[in-house]
C-alpha cells in the first residue's frame, strides 16, 4: 500500500540530494583549492583610485596608463598596458593572421582552446613574437626603464604596491595558486599609476638585452631581459629591480609582456 502523503517527499529527493551535493562541493572547494581566496573585489573597482590617467586603446580595446616623465623619472610621457596581454587579444591577432599561434602543447593547449582561459595573460610566445604583436597594437615592447617606471620605481617602492613584502592579495608567486591566475586579479598589487600584475603571475619581456651574455642586441640569439616574476618565483623576483633572462627565441609558460606606447 502506497502512502500518497510520502509522493511530494520522493518527487524531490532528487533535486534536493543534488542541490546539497553541490553545496558540500563548493565547501570542499573552497577549503581546499588554492582559489580559496577568491577576490571579493574587482580590478575596475579598486584600481582606478591609483590612476593618474588612462584610456582605451582603439585597437585592442584595453585600459592604457598614462605615466607622466615628471612623476616617473622617465625622459618622456608614455602610455603602457594597464594589464599584460591577454590570451583573448593575442589570439584574436593570430585569427586575423598578423601573429603567430601561441607554442602551447600537450596539456598547456587548454589555454588556447578552452575559453575558460581567455583572461589569462598570453604565454608561450617569445620575445620576437611579443614585439611583433606590440608592434601591430600600435606601440612596442618597453623598455627596462619603462617598465621600472610604472612599476614605481621612483616612488622608491621596492615592489609596485610599495614595501610591504608580498602575500596572496598583492600578487600571485611561489606556486600559491598552482599556476596562473587571470590578469588584473589582485588591483591591491598595483603600482601608484594603477598599472596591475607587475608583480608575479607572468615574468614580462622588454625591449632590452640581456649585456652579460656578450652578444649584441641585433643578435637573433641574444637574450632578454623579463620583469616582474612568475606564478613560481620567489618574493625575491617580484621586486622591481629584480630581473631575469630567457634566450629572445625562448617562449614558457611562464613568460608573457605588455606594450607601451608613445604619446600621440
């Protein structure tokens, strides 16, 4: 005998038993996956309160920032990325034929295939192939000093948020977050000219060589000078003197850039 009573209970069983599944999924998540912190707060919300200036370039579309020669110790005003290149623009670059395809295999293709990462910086590209695509944005890669500039350097920041020593709001480093994060995750780590990421994540190219390995710059093989650090470097490469280098032909996955561009 049925109990006619029981038959709404067992009609959503189902989708109760589903829904708390979900929610014990969640709870592990957030306990255990390294985006437990995830950003209550987003990069256009907290990150203009920094900016001297900025503007949309008409090109690619991204947020660029203005950094003035009196306020910065550089020679001339430039504009440069407010975020590194994301995977979303350089392949859109690559679909119009003008760039190279990212070197991604294996494992690393979901970062090209998958749509899930198109706000993750472009990597897998070298030095040549990051100017050509700046080149093609209307600007170039910039140089060290360029970069140290809008990363605060004459602010007399060690780090681009200043001289607080880092930790998982200001930047992603030392394998904290198993990879790559999207760009412009962490606004806290922004320079005083509200520029993002230029600490951790991706090490970033500039234009300049690398004098020690005693080639010249118009040598195809010289190497690079990247900025910033990557997803598993240490405190260390995150400060903005800090450097390293890669052959110009290298492209990793840890590696990716951001243009500059002169004032028109």
């Amino acid at each position: 005998m049925r109990d006619k009573n029981n038959r709404p209970i067992r009609r959503f069983l189902p989708g109760l038993l589903l829904v708390f599944s979900f929610l014990l999924f969640l709870l592990v998540q957030i306990k255990t996956s390294p985006y437990r912190t995830l950003r209550p707060y987003l990069p256009a919300f907290s990150a203009g309160v920094h900016n001297i200036n900025r503007q949309k370039n008409d090109l690619t579309g991204r947020w660029m920032i203005f950094i003035p020669a009196h306020k910065s110790g550089t020679i001339a005003d430039f504009w440069i990325d407010q975020i590194p290149v994301t995977m979303a623009d350089y392949l859109k670059c690559v679909d119009q034929g003008s760039c190279a395809a990212p070197h991604h295999r294996g494992y690393f293709r979901r970062f090209i295939e998958s749509p899930l990462y198109r706000l993750y910086p472009a990597t897998y590209l070298s030095w040549q192939e990051a100017r050509i695509y700046c080149r093609i944005a209307g600007g170039d890669l910039p140089t060290e000093a360029q970069w140290k500039a809008a990363a605060g350097i004459d602010h007399g920041n060690r780090y681009p948020w200043g001289n607080k020593e880092p930790n998982l709001a200001l930047a992603n480093y030392d394998g904290y977050y198993h990879g790559l994060t999207p760009t412009g995750w962490q606004p806290r780590g922004a320079s005083p000219f509200g520029v993002l990421d230029m600490a951790g994540n991706v090490r970033e190219w500039v234009l300049d060589a690398y004098e020690a390995d005693g080639k010249p710059a118009s040598d195809p093989d010289a190497d690079r000078i990247l900025k910033g650090g990557g997803a598993s470097d240490y405190p260390a490469a995150l400060q903005i003197d800090a450097f390293q280098w890669h052959s110009q032909n290298s492209a990793g996955f840890n590696r990716g850039f951001r243009c500059v561009y002169s004032i028109r």
